[in-house]
C-alpha cells in the first residue's frame, strides 16, 4: 500500500486510460451486444464519527451534504430537473428514507425551464392564491393536451388534487378511498413494493400544495407513476409553463420516481448506514462510465465527502457502503441476459469458477452471511440443485425472462433466502413479485468495495463488461466446481487471488477482449490491504492483509429487520511469504519463520518475480463484546521470527495491531501519508543472536488446515 493518496494522480501516473477504455469498448461493440454499466458508489465523511457517519442511514448533517452533492450535479446539467422520490425502507422504519435525484436528456437538450427546487431554503413566496393559479393554469393545460381532468378538494395533504385520464369519463367515483390516499413520503411502503394502483387503470392523480424546506415554505406538487418518458416530458411541460403563469420562483417536485428509458438519465442520492449513496444512471460504454462517475467523484471530494476511511491505526476501509455494479441494457427488453439467455448461466458458472472475482475487489465482510455471498457458501443441497438447474435451462437454449429468473432466483440469494445479499442479484432481471423496478433486465454485481478512485472505478467496469461480452459467445468453463475447504483456504490468500485474477485476464486475451496493461495495472492494486515488508540477510519478508470470512452471531431472522447483522469480526488473516533479494544469498527453502512460537509451514510457488513461499496466519486480534470462543485472548502483538541455519543473527519482526507503545492516537490520521505512517510503525523489526531465540515448536494437527495455520488453535507459548 503506497504512502500516495490513490484518488489523486500523481505526476508519475501512468497515461489515462481513456485511450484503454475506447479501445476496450470498440473491441466489446464488435460483439454486437449492446452492454449498459451503471454503478452505486458511496461516499462518507471520514472526519466525522458521528453515529449517520459511523453506522446509522439517517441523522445529523448527511441530508444537507446530500442536497449540496445534488445541487452540484444540477449545475453541471443545465436543463436537468430536480426530482424527490422516495428511498429504501427496511421492516424497523416507519417510512422510506429520502431520494433526490437529477432527470435530464442525454444528448445535452433542456428538459426544465421552470421553477427550481430551492433544495434547503425556500423563499417564502407560495401561498394559497398561487396554488390555486397554479392548480388552474395547470388544469387548463392539461385539457388543451386532450387530458380529460377533474380537480378535488381534500381536508388532508396534499389538500387539492388533480385527476388526469385520456377517455371523457373518468371510471372512479369521486369519493373513492384511493383519490384521498395519502403521500408516498408520509407512510410505509408495502411489503410487495410501491405500487400505483389508479396508475395501472390509467388514472394519474396528482397532488398540489405546500412544503416546509428550511424556515420557508415551498409550492409542491406530488407526481403520480407515470409509465413512459414521452408522457412523462409533456406532463413536466405542462407543469413548468403552469408554474410561471403562477408566478411561483421555487417547486417541488416529489412523488413516484420517473420512467426512464435511453434517452434520459436518472441519477439519484440517498442514505445508508454511514453512507451517502449515489445510483448512478448507466451508461452505453465504458468511457462515458468513466466521465460519468468522474464528475460524481470529483463533486464528492470538493464538499468534502471521500470514498475512503482513514483509521486511527493507518488502517484503510472503503466508505463502509460498498461499491456495486449494474449491468442491464439500453431497454429491458434489450438486456443481453435476454438477447443471449445462455449469458447468465455460464456467468454464474465462471464466477464459481473464478473466485477472485467474488474476494479481491469485495469488502472485508466477507462469507455466507456477508452481503455477497456466493451460492456455494449456503446451504450443500442448493448447491447441488443449482447444477440441475444448468441441466434444466441447456434443455431450454431460448428460455424466456421468466423462465430464466424463475430457474436462478432461488440460488442467487444467501442462506435465509435474502435475495438481495447475493454475489449476483437479479432481483431486477423478471421478477414478477417486485413491483415496478423487477422487470428491468438488470443483473447486480455485489462483491464490490467503493473503489479507491474513478479510474479504478472504470477498470472494474471494463472488467465486469469484457466478461460479459466474453460469455455472451463462449462457454469457457463447464459445470460447477465443488472447492469444499479450498475456496475458503487458497483463495483467502493474496498470491492465489492474484493468480487467478491474471487468468481471467488470459481468457479474454484470448478471446479478443483483452484489457490493456494501465487497466490491469489498477485492477491489480489493492489500495485498501494493508502490506509490510522487510530485508533481512538476502531474503524479504512480506505480509499482507488476506481475507477472513467472518461468522455470524446469534439468528439471521432477528437481525434481519435491520439492514445489518452482527458478526464477529475478532479473527484476522494474514498472508507472510518470503523471497529471496540476492541471487548470492542463501537458498530460499531453507529459510524459516516462526509466528507466535511455532514453526510456519510455508508452502513453495512460483511466479513471474520467482520463487515464493508463502502460509497464511489466523488470529484472534481483540476481544469483540459479542462474539464467539470467549476463551480465545487476542494475539497482539504478533511476533515473527525469520531465520536461516547460515546466519548467527535472526530478524525479530513484531506486528502491533495499535500504536507499537499501546498509546492512544492524537486523532483520526489527516491524509493517505499520515496514515501510511501509522500503518508502517506498527511492524517493529530488529536483529538478534540467533542461539537467543528457542525453536519453534510444532503447531497442533487441527491448527494446520491447507495452507493456514490457525494460531487460535496453538496453545499459547511464553515469549
């Protein structure tokens, strides 16, 4: 991990990549298929540690940064309009969460000239006369359209109403329970998702009246679900010209979110557990992703927010909200999981395959009850009914949606059934039980950190669009592998993630996909792994943060109403390995390391820096308040002996997991080189007499599994 903030270019940067991702998507056009990439990044005030920047959704100052982030894209995109929708809710809240999001045409044309939303303040100048200029100059508008109108008066909120259709008499009685229905904002979205009921009979209610923002009072207007983009534009015409004949300066508009097709773009802002997330619109290639999620980058740094959180240990994390991708098409029914219904299978197939796709660009949460597990984390017999499945959907080389989502759903989702906590969610694919958002042919890559910068942003796009377009015209793996213990062993470790990430890049190398070294370059870099290294007598040693799959604590089910599980995050893992620095200096199968007092079984590989031995390390690395084997005492420090039969001196290499004099920190580290600072004290290294230092003893059978030896298991040794 480099001292050098990673979301910065330095003057030594390698060229941009723009020239890589054009020539990345030319070779990707050439497969004919259309492949659409939108992103979900997440942004924090690592500052902060107040509870909505630690651990909360809501709360505190997250809503004010969350307008200023939207005020910033509004003025890059003149024209655009500003729209409030509603968030996410889990089972615990009352009412969804606040959505604000942008709506503007992609090629550049104005879509609003009216009233802005005044975001944080309202002036002050609605009031009851310009409402019911309003209702009537918008009433008049509609009918000169060819709507066919009738307005309503109600005791509660929003007090006047306006209900559209396209035939002369409106099917619905004027006191039907459903035209005095409350706002979406104002209560709990049902189980099944929002739905519009008159909507889906062609009745478009709308709602007039006034919101509180700031100290003032703003006009607002509550939009109905309105089921394509052309009626959509003419009712926000409509809308605008009603408005200026008001005379109204500030509106809002709220309600359901808008219909999007290729022609708009709808990017929306909402919160998440100390995140402000961003939904990104997608986008056709992967050089407009990059500029797109550029500009979403550089309006975050400059009001402060980062993709990043320094601990007070030098300790790098992501946001704490991830970083997922969607991939989908320019319509649902251009979706390349539909235009090529062998794609997903032989998708699901090759990232079981491939598992550093599903661990080294993922969050240190991990596992089968992270927020991407994989299918062969569940349970034995789903695994194994995933592979009937296959057989089932290759009898069916044309499976329609349907029968695609209904043949895959039930295995892409985490062992309590969540299908959301799924390495691939395909909840937006054609899932008829999701109300409007899940027939979209949209297919979410979960196992995804934020990525460190835009640049590694748009590599991982290029990556997930490269595979895809590799699958849809090969089959480059055949059935499922079953890893058993390996795939939590070998592919918890650095090297063997690297390893299997460089195939990956073979294989669509060898397909005419391949990705061009300044792409590989950032896909390879892992800005948030902590990494040591030190010299000692011709050999170096290396250690590097691996993964650890942490388990859960107590029963999914009570937890689930949440939003977040408790797991106990106490074990740690990590990979040492050795290498030899001078081609003179001894040879490197002699050498030997002891950790904790015990012999390590280092494990010989080769690659294309030479020879390397290698073990991973478990430990316990504090005592969590809830979690399991209370017997268990942290590990901390952990001492390292590294020794070789023709050396009279040993190194003495001693890894703290906090300040190395167990001091409190002053604060939070004040950028990337302080924190690489704190990151470096922490391993402590000196030179002793060999004959100093008592022979490692044997550890334990049961501590020994594969390539990790389990200190948690190792009867603890005097010093």
């Amino acid at each position: 991990m480099s001292e050098h903030d990673p979301t910065r270019r330095q003057p030594d940067d390698a060229a941009p990549i723009d020239d890589a991702l054009a020539a990345h998507d030319a070779a990707v056009a050439g497969g004919g298929l259309q492949i659409w990439i939108g992103a979900e990044p997440t942004f924090t005030l690592r500052s902060a540690e107040s509870p909505e920047w630690l651990s909360e959704p809501l709360g505190g100052d997250k809503q004010a940064y969350a307008l200023r982030m939207l005020d910033a894209l509004r003025r890059r995109h003149p024209g655009g309009v500003v729209l409030r929708s509603i968030g996410r809710q889990y089972a615990a809240e009352k009412r969804p969460r606040w959505s604000f999001g942008l709506y503007r045409r992609r090629d550049g044309k104005r879509l609003w000239s009216g009233p802005p939303d005044p975001l944080t303040r309202a002036s002050g100048n609605a009031d009851a006369t310009r409402d019911d200029r309003f209702c009537t100059a918008l009433t008049t508008l509609f009918e000169a359209h060819g709507w066919h109108c009738r307005c309503l008066t109600f005791d509660s909120a929003p007090g006047r109403r306006l209900l559209l259709s396209r035939t002369a008499e409106l099917p619905i009685a004027g006191d039907d329970d459903r035209l005095s229905r409350p706002s979406v904002h104002d209560h709990k979205t049902p189980a099944g998702g929002l739905h519009d009921e008159l909507a889906a009979l062609g009745l478009y209610l709308f709602g007039i009246d006034r919101t509180a923002i700031g100290d003032g009072q703003a006009a607002c207007i509550e939009l109905p679900a309105i089921p394509d983009v052309d009626t959509f534009i003419d009712c926000l015409t409509a809308i605008q010209e009603a408005a200026a004949t008001a005379g109204l300066k500030e509106l809002v508009l709220r309600g359901f979110p808008p219909p999007v097709d290729a022609r708009v773009a709808w990017t929306t802002i909402t919160p998440d557990p100390a995140v402000i997330e961003v939904n990104q619109a997608p986008e056709p290639d992967a050089a407009r992703f990059h500029a797109a999620i550029d500009e979403v980058y550089r309006v975050a740094r400059d009001i402060g927010l980062s993709p990043y959180r320094l601990q007070y240990n030098g300790g790098v994390s992501d946001s704490g909200g991830g970083g997922q991708f969607t991939v989908g098409g320019p319509a649902p029914a251009d979706s390349p999981f539909f235009v090529r219904p062998a794609l997903l299978p032989r998708l699901v197939r090759y990232l079981n395959r491939h598992p550093a796709l599903s661990y080294w660009f993922a969050p240190d949460y991990v596992g089968s009850a992270s927020q991407s597990p994989r299918p062969d984390e569940g349970t034995r017999e789903n695994f194994r009914e995933l592979a009937v499945a296959f057989e089932q959907l290759a009898q069916q080389p044309s499976a329609s949606p349907e029968q695609l989502w209904a043949s895959l759903a039930p295995f892409l989702a985490d062992p309590s059934g969540n299908a959301h906590r799924s390495e691939l969610n395909i909840e937006k694919l054609c899932n008829p039980y999701l109300p409007g958002r899940g027939r979209l042919g949209l297919v979410e890559f979960r196992a995804f950190r934020m990525p460190i910068s835009a640049r590694h942003a748009a590599a991982t796009a290029a990556l997930l669009r490269a595979l895809v377009a590799l699958l849809a015209d090969t089959d480059p793996v055949s059935g499922l592998r079953d890893w058993g213990d390996v795939l939590h062993d070998r592919y918890a470790l650095p090297f063997y993630l690297r390893q299997d990430l460089n195939a990956v890049f073979d294989d669509l190398g060898r397909h005419g996909l391949g990705l061009d070294a300044s792409v590989r370059t950032l896909l390879l870099q892992a800005p948030h792994q902590a990494t040591w290294q030190t010299r000692f007598g011709g050999c170096e040693l290396i250690i590097e943060r691996a993964v650890e799959f942490w388990p859960l604590v107590g029963d999914v089910a009570s937890q689930e109403s949440g939003g977040s599980r408790t797991v106990d995050s106490s074990t740690i893992r990590i990979q040492v390995s050795l290498r030899r620095t001078e081609d003179t200096g001894p040879p490197l199968e002699r050498w030997r390391l002891q950790a904790a007092g015990y012999e390590v079984p280092l494990h010989p590989e080769h690659d294309a820096d030479g020879a390397i031995r290698l073990c991973g390390l478990r430990y316990r690395d504090f005592m969590p308040w809830r979690g399991l084997h209370p017997a268990i005492a942290p590990l901390d420090p952990l001492q390292l002996v590294l020794h070789h039969p023709q050396h009279d001196r040993a190194l003495l290499a001693t890894l703290h997991n906090w300040h190395p004099h167990g001091l409190p920190y002053s604060g939070l580290p004040v950028d990337w080189k302080d924190a690489a600072g704190r990151r470096a004290e922490r391993l402590q290294t000196r030179e002793v007499a060999a004959a100093q230092c008592p022979a490692g003893a044997v550890p334990p059978a049961s501590a020994v599994d594969g390539l990790t030896l389990d200190l948690r298991r190792c009867p603890r040794r005097d010093a």
